[in-house]
C-alpha cells in the first residue's frame, strides 16, 4: 500500500473542514479513527468509508493495527474506543480493536480532558467534544515535540520586508550555512507558486508552505502534503524554480531582490 499517497488523498477531503480557517489537526489521526470504526459498519456506510480511506477496510484496519502497535519513536500515538454501558451489539468490534486501543465505559469529561493532556503532551488540555450524553466515543491523539538538528536564528521583522512584517517584531530566519534547512520555490498545478522551507529536526523532517493569499487554504494543505511527500522520497518531479525566473519584487508573503 502507498501509505504517503492515501494520505495526501485524504488530506485533501480532512483540508476542507477547517473552512480556511486558522486550525490545528492531523489527517493521519482522523484517517487512523475512521480505519478503526470502519468494521463495525455495515452495506452502504461501508462504502462510504471505503471511498473515503481510499483503501478497503481490512487493508486500513492492519495498517491502523501497525500504526499504534510500532509508533515512531519521535511521535506518540493513542486511540481510544468507549462506550456507554448497557449499549449491546458492538462487542464483536470492540474485540477486533488492536490491543493498543483503550477501551471501556464512555468516560465524565474530567477524565476525558486527562487523556487528551496525557496523550498530546500537554499540548491540547481539553477533550475537543462533550461526552455527558455521548453513547460512544472514539478518539485518536497524535503528537511530538519538535527539536531542531540547527535551531533557527531570530531576526528584525522589517529586516525580511512585506507588509505582514509591519505587524511582528521579532521572526525566525534560516540559518545560513548548514544542510539541515533549506528554501525553495516550486510550481504546483493546484496551488500554485510555493515557497517551500524544509528543516530537519531529531528523527524527522519538518516542510511549511506558503503561497499566493488567493489560494484556498485547503488547496495549499494539499499542496503541502504532496510536496513533503515528494522531498522525503527524493522525488524527481519536485523541480525548484530558479530565482533567476522569478521577478524581482515584494509579493505579499515573499520578496525577491537582487544584490
């Protein structure tokens, strides 16, 4: 299975529910709960499912399975399936679950809150749904705490020009000099020119985007998703676009000059 590939496809569908606002979320989390709910589906919502993972259940519950049973060492990984008590007819799901999966009577939100600080890493204090009147609960937690191989440096906002600089004081610039940083344009079909940063941290690779303020930002996460997959594979078809072919100016998010 192209894992990265199926990602991308469903990051496409998990972009467009942040309405192009600014959010905070993973399309593997939400790809990982929906792998492990889909067998407990039957007839047309199977499909449905289907169609949305992009892969058929059984190949996206074995992957959901490795996922939480072999986490990368730099991001932890948790799922969680419960249930209120006396709700009868899922059992058999509930027993396919991988062992990782905590399970249990659907819980107050005190100890909701509790996961959600244990399992993100203090890094969201508050289960993003109220469980008082829920019947069944499922719920994934995907988090990491980045540490940069060579730290960025800080600089004056107006030292780096554009109109948004007017609105900050200090930003980060990349360090000069060094392998693990690097900046680029790339053309993409969907989004457009990308500038592209991709900074190397312990175990991982970290790429940001940014693109004309026009795009939606749903097609810019797309296009992002595509792109980090395209560098972690050495692609080919991730062809920089020469400075020399841009023209010189400031662009609301970038500025090209010469010296």
């Amino acid at each position: 299975m192209d894992l990265p590939g199926v990602m991308c496809r469903y990051a496409d569908r998990f972009a467009v529910l942040g309405r192009g606002e600014h959010h905070v979320g993973s399309p593997l989390g939400a790809w990982l709960m929906l792998a492990l709910a889909a067998p407990a589906a039957t007839g047309e919502l199977t499909d449905q499912i289907v169609e949305a993972l992009g892969v058929d259940v059984v190949s996206a519950h074995q992957v959901a399975t490795e996922l939480l049973g072999n986490p990368k060492p730099v991001v932890s990984a948790a799922a969680a399936a419960w249930t209120r008590e006396g709700l009868t007819g899922l059992d058999p799901w509930l027993e396919s679950l991988p062992v990782r999966v905590q399970t249990g009577p659907v819980p107050t939100q005190d100890q909701a809150d509790q996961w959600a600080q244990q399992y993100t890493n203090d890094l969201i204090d508050r289960f993003p749904l109220a469980t008082t009147h829920a019947l069944v609960v499922l719920a994934s937690a995907l988090a990491t705490r980045v540490k940069w191989t060579t730290p960025f440096d800080t600089a004056d906002a107006a030292d780096l020009r554009g109109p948004w600089s007017t609105t900050l004081t200090r930003v980060l610039r990349m360090p000069q000099d060094t392998h693990d940083h690097d900046a680029f344009f790339v053309n993409t079909q969907r989004a457009g020119l990308l500038g592209v940063h991709r900074a190397s941290a312990i175990g991982m690779d970290v790429t940001s985007v940014i693109a004309d303020p026009h795009v939606a930002p749903a097609t810019v996460l797309a296009a992002a998703h595509r792109v980090a997959v395209a560098q972690a594979r050495h692609s080919r078809n991730l062809g920089p676009v020469s400075l020399f072919d841009l023209p010189l100016a400031d662009h609301p998010h970038w500025s090209i000059t010469q010296e």
